[in-house]
C-alpha cells in the first residue's frame, strides 16, 4: 500500500494503537506489548499499511524522544542517589556479567572476539523506556524488584556513552584513524557543561 503523507501514516498510527492497545490491556497483557504487535500489525510483513520502513523512523524517534522526556520528569535528583550503591553496584554487574558471558559463548561458536565482544554489549542494553513503561504500568516500580529493575535500567543508559565509545575503538584495525578523540573530547566537554549549567 502506499503512503500517502504524515496525516495518512498518523491516523494509521493512531488506529493501530486504539484498536489494539485497549485489548492487550484488557487481557492483562500490558500496553507496551500491544504497541509493538500493532507496529507489527501494520508494517511491511503484516498487511503493510505503511510500507515504507524509513517514513516510520522519524515518527519512531519522537517517540522515543517522548517516552524518554516522560522518563526524566519521573526521576527524583534525591532518589536516585540515594541508589547509587544498587545503581552501580547491580547495574555494573548486570552489563558485565552479561557482556562477558554472550561474547564468551560467540567465541566458543565461533565468532570473532570483536564481534562476540560487540554482541555481548548489545545483549546486556534493554530500553529504558519500555522497562520503566511496564514497571508503572503494572505497579511494581516501588516493590523491591521494582527497584532493582530501575537500578539496572539506569545504568545501562549511563553505560552506553563508554560502550560506544569502545564500539568506536573495535570498528577498525587502526583505531587511531577510525576513532576522533577530538570530537570525543568536544562530546565531553559539552556533557560536562551541561552538568555544571544544570547545578545553576
């Protein structure tokens, strides 16, 4: 089917979601799940309602965009370090544990260490925004797994500026031609003030 513009794809988008959503909630299964069944609903292997995987991307991305600045007005500054120990204490040792155990099993079949080593970090990632999504949804963010969920989902988000940093490193033999420390120094230093402009 072709696409027929933003307005043609949003009430697409739109329907997908009223008509599946409440269904999926309905039968206890949870809203995220029944946005992802609707997107595969509509897509190019389902009835291909919207054919074009790249006119979903830019929508795709808002989204995410939103779903992320939901995240960050939920976050309470005191909170979170009052779990710090859990933050980089679980968190740490969820992403390094699981890292180390995917990229051990890719080099045991037979994988190359920098491509078992990539697959382990993208194994050890999962989306802030569906976790926490779910958490809420089904009330279990201020049990204790709840907790530990949130935990672990925080630091995988602060681990992913240093994971890519490394992806950077491994894209090539030579990584001093592959790798701009100059940009990467830029990238710091702009974190960096918008940490200190925050504090003001």
């Amino acid at each position: 089917m072709q696409d027929h513009g933003f307005l043609h794809q949003a009430l697409i988008y739109l329907a997908a979601g009223v008509i599946v959503v409440p269904l999926f909630k309905r039968l206890g299964l949870g809203s995220v799940l029944g946005y992802l069944i609707a997107g595969a609903a509509i897509g190019p292997w389902g009835l291909a309602l919207v054919s074009a995987p790249e006119a979903i991307l830019q929508v795709a991305e808002f989204g995410v965009v939103l779903l992320l600045f939901l995240v960050g007005l939920e976050l309470n500054p005191a909170r979170v370090w009052q779990m710090r120990k859990p933050i980089f204490g679980m968190g740490a040792t969820q992403v390094a544990v699981t890292i180390a155990v995917v990229a051990a099993i890719g080099w045991a079949l037979g994988l190359g260490p920098k491509v078992a080593l990539v697959a382990g970090m993208g194994f050890a990632m999962s989306s802030t925004a569906i976790g926490l999504a779910t958490l809420q949804e089904k009330n279990l963010l201020s049990t204790p797994g709840g907790q530990a969920g949130f935990s672990v989902l925080l630091f995988q988000d602060l681990a992913v500026i240093p994971l890519m940093l490394l992806l950077g490193l491994l894209a090539s033999d030579d990584a001093k031609n592959s790798f701009d420390w100059t940009a990467t120094a830029k990238a710091i230093g702009m974190i960096a003030l918008l940490i200190v402009a925050g504090r003001f």
